[in-house]
C-alpha cells in the first residue's frame, strides 16, 4: 500500500518497520546525559528551581517510574517518580514529598508545553489518580512513527536507532528497582533521566524532519 506522509508530504510505503535487536547491537552508542547534567528533585524548593529551569522550553521529554508490583491483585502506588528533560538537562522528580509533588502536578498540567514521550497510556492514568489532575499537551511520540509508516509500536530503543542510527541501553536491573526509596542511586538516575531525554531528542528530530 502506497501513502501520501502528512508530515513530509512524500509517497512512501505504509510497510516500515524498526530494526531488530540484533542490528541495534552493532550501532554506535547514543551520548546519554551524565550526572552533571541530571538533577534529583526531591522537595519544594528544588522543584521550583527546577519548574523555573523547564519553563525556558517549549516542549520536555517525559517518563515516570512506579515500583514493580509482584503479587497478584497488589495495586500500584505510583508513580513514584517524574522525569522531565530539556536537550541538556534533566530533572527527576521524587514524588513523596508532597511540595514536590505539587510543583509536578502544575508542570503537568500546564497548557502550552509538549510533553513527549513513548507509551504514556499508563503513566496518564496513573498521574491522574495520584496528582488529581489531567496532563496537558501530552505527545505519544509512537502516534507520529505510524504518520511515518511504522506499523509496529516503537520504543526507545528502536525509535533512537531508526532517527540517529545509535544504540540506546537501558538496564533491566535499573527498570526494575524500588523506585519508592526515598534515596536513589545513581544508577536509578541515570537510567530514569536518559529516558526522558531520548524522548525529547526523538520528538525534536521527528519535528525537524517534518519542516523538511
């Protein structure tokens, strides 16, 4: 089946799909942000610095994370945490101070930004039952890889491959921890910030492409 793309205005072939894991492996690594350019936000006054910091863009990368639930039936606290990322830098908001939970519930809800990020069904529910409030602006960046033609569902790793040809890691050991600790490490940090962050590098070469 042949198309006309609404972003690039192109004929193209709806049958695209993502490379394999086997090919990603052999990809170059994708620069990831370090600690200096990650901040933990953990109260109210560091979410305000940081609320002040986020209004400088138009558009944030945006993940959350909840501890894993193991036992039949066991609901969800979360999420536990937010994490909103610029092209430089990245907060991780630690939601069980109540201030700062707050200041994330504002961010969230304001009008006027995007908040891009990759299979966000979840973490929308889950905000709107812990935050009591309905996220604006919300982009699911896999809504604009269909417009491409990508039939299958993309995830980080396959949608950093696909735009810059670069091998995203994730850590499972990371994903899977208790994000609930009021301390967390830095490998917790780590993880969390660079999936905001590729979030919002994907979005902005998807829309630098569709102003090709």
């Amino acid at each position: 089946m042949i198309w006309e793309d609404p972003i690039t205005n192109c004929h193209m072939s709806t049958d695209k799909f993502p490379p394999d894991n086997d090919a990603i492996a052999l990809l170059p690594l994708f620069h990831r942000l370090d600690m200096d350019c990650i901040s933990l936000v953990s109260n109210g006054e560091q979410a305000q610095h940081a609320a002040t910091k986020l209004q400088a863009a138009t558009a944030w990368g945006f993940d959350t994370e909840s501890k894993p639930t193991f036992r039949v039936g066991e609901v969800s606290t979360g999420p536990h945490v937010l994490q909103l990322a610029t092209m430089d830098h990245a907060w991780v908001f630690q939601l069980h101070d109540p201030d700062c939970r707050a200041v994330a519930a504002q961010l969230l809800a304001q009008e006027g930004i995007v908040k891009a990020g990759f299979g966000l069904g979840d973490d929308k529910k889950r905000i709107r039952s812990k935050l009591g409030i309905e996220p604006q602006g919300i982009v699911e960046i896999n809504t604009l890889f269909r417009q491409l033609g990508y039939r299958k569902e993309l995830g980080v790793k396959a949608a950093v491959a696909v735009m810059f040809n670069q091998r995203f890691i994730k850590s499972k050991k990371a994903s899977t921890s208790n994000w609930a600790l009021p301390n967390l490490n830095e490998n917790q940090l780590i993880y969390a910030a660079n999936d905001a962050y590729a979030a919002i590098r994907v979005y902005a070469a998807l829309q630098a492409l569709s102003n090709e």
